[in-house]
C-alpha cells in the first residue's frame, strides 16, 4: 500500500460549512497481517524482546482484546511463542472461544483465565513474577500494550502522515492513551491533537498520558485536549445513534470503523466541527487505528446490530 494512498479526504458536510479539511489516515490498511495501533505499540517491544534473548511474550487482555489479536498474529508472523492471559471465566468444555480467541489460539497463542481478583493484580511485579514461574522467562506486555517502548511507534506516525500532508491537527482514539502519548513526542509540541476517550470518566488519563511523554521524551506536552463525551455510556458500550452513525459512514466513505473505539473518534471529530473547534482553514487527519476484529465477537454478543 503506497503511503500517498492511506489519506483520504472525508468529503462531509459540516466540515465543508466550518472551512475544514477533514482527512483519514488508513493505519488499518498499512499491515493487513497486523493491523492498526497495536502494530505500532509492539513494533519496539518485538525489538527489545529479541534483544534481550526472548523467545516468549507473555500479556493480558479481556476475551475480545484488540492487543490480545495482535500479540498472537505477531508471535506467530514472527515465531515468538505467545501466552495470552485472558480476563475471565475459562470457556466450558465444548463452548466455543468467541472468534478473537479463535483466531489467537489459531495463531498459536496459548490462552489461560484469570478471575477477577487475579485480572486485578495483572500489574503488581509479584504477580508477573508468579506468571513467569509457571510458564517460563517471557517478555511481558501489560494489557493493551501501553508502555514507555509502545511511544517510539506511534510516533513514526507522525513524519508518515507529514510527508503526505501538512497538517493542523491529529486526532486519534484514547483507549490507554498509549498512542496519543506517542503522536504528541512525534509532534514534539507542534501543532494540535485531539483524543477522543473511548470509555467513561476518561478525565484520569491526562495524567496518564502526560505521565508516559515524561517517561519517554523528558516532558509533558499541552498542545492536546482530551475530549471525554463521546464514550457513549463507557467502554465497548454503544448506542443506536452510535452504530447508525458507523453505518452511514461506510456507506458515506467505503470505510468500516470499529464500535470500540475509532466510530466513536469520528462521530467525535465530526461533532467538534461542527461546534467550531478547529479554526476554519485548517487540515484535520483522523486516524483509523484498526480494531475492525471486533466486529465479530460484537455480533456474536450484541446480535446483528450493524
Ligand atoms: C487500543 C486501541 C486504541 C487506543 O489505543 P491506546 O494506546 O490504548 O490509547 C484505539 N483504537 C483502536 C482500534 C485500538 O485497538
């Protein structure tokens, strides 16, 4: 996929009334074996994990994890054995894994519950010291892959997207804000970006946030707003305003977004458009962060809702 090729221009209406130009950055198209954000954020933690002589990578996630189905697409892509330490009940004999475990164990991932007290302590340096006991030294990934290394990938994102356009704005969906924090170092203060916090009471990862470009570039940054009211009721929940607006959208733009997180970065971005918060003439590139995988297990939970 040539890189001139991953912009898009979302030809829409209320961009067109506030004098923006509204574009799509396609990382969803940039790896089709491992698409998206979570690509980004292994990239320098595969790096490390070979440095440093392991031939096993260990993480955690919920049953439905974007991280989780890249973890194991990379392990098998590029010959790590994967160990997925996956948030909940153990499937009954004979119940199916929903199709994001499907695929993981298909990848070769080794899947093992956790309970909820257990899950709880998926952080503690204890913890991970049991882990690693029981299934042998393992490059350790936290859930959803945010750490100081997941910075340095993202941020490539930034000089990706300047070298096909100049931009005013980037705006990006906030799960740990992991790839937020990485845009902002790549920018290293120019220009504007906006997070859109896909979960509830998102106001806790400003912190975060400035907490990991501390970490990695030495700073935190001020050139970002954290927009919290497009969560929708919170993580991975949804409204019917939601996907109607995800279904349009394709139909608008031959795009299909997530319902986790980058329909809610859209129906965002549109919606601060329209409320005049980028400066009439500016450039704005949305990034598709991927996640489409999940559309699969929302069908199998949730019905036909799309
Ligand atoms: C994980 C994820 C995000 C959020 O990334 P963070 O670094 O956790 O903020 C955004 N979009 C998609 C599709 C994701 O899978």
């Amino acid at each position: 996929m040539p890189a001139s090729s991953l912009l898009q221009l979302l030809d829409e209406p209320v961009a067109a009334a506030h004098g923006v130009r509204l574009l799509l950055w396609r990382d969803d198209l940039v790896n089709p074996d491992l698409p998206g954000n979570k690509a980004r954020k292994l990239k320098y933690n595969l790096m490390a994990a070979r440095h440093q002589g392991h031939h096993t990578l260990l993480t955690f996630g919920g049953a439905y994890s974007n991280h989780i189905a890249a973890v194991a697409a990379a392990g098998r892509l590029l010959g790590f054995r994967t160990i997925g330490l996956i948030r909940g009940d153990e499937p009954a004999v004979g119940e199916n894994l929903n199709p994001t475990l499907a695929q993981a164990a298909a990848d070769g991932m080794e899947l093992h519950y956790l309970d909820r007290t257990a899950y709880h302590r998926r952080g503690e340096p204890a913890f991970i010291a049991e882990q690693l006991a029981r299934f042998g030294p393992a490059y350790v990934l936290p859930e959803g892959g945010t750490n100081a290394l997941a910075l340095p990938g993202c941020a490539e994102l930034v000089a990706e997207i300047r070298q096909q356009v100049d931009f005013d704005a980037l705006a990006v969906a906030v799960g740990t804000g992991g790839t937020l924090a990485g845009l902002l170092t790549g920018l290293a203060g120019q220009h504007h970006a906006v997070g859109v916090a896909a979960l509830k009471n998102g106001e806790f990862l400003r912190s975060e946030i400035d907490a990991l470009t501390q970490a990695t570039a030495g700073q935190a940054f001020d050139n970002y707003s954290l927009q919290t009211d497009y969560h929708f009721g919170g993580y991975a929940k949804y409204s019917a305003e939601l996907l109607v607006f995800i279904q349009q959208f394709q139909e608008r733009h031959g795009v299909l977004l997530d319902p986790i997180y980058t329909g809610k970065l859209l129906f965002g971005v549109l919606d601060l458009i329209g409320k005049g918060y980028f400066q009439r003439g500016s450039t704005v590139v949305a990034i598709h962060t991927g996640g489409q995988q999940a559309w699969a297990g929302w069908q199998e939970r949730f019905g036909s809702k799309r």
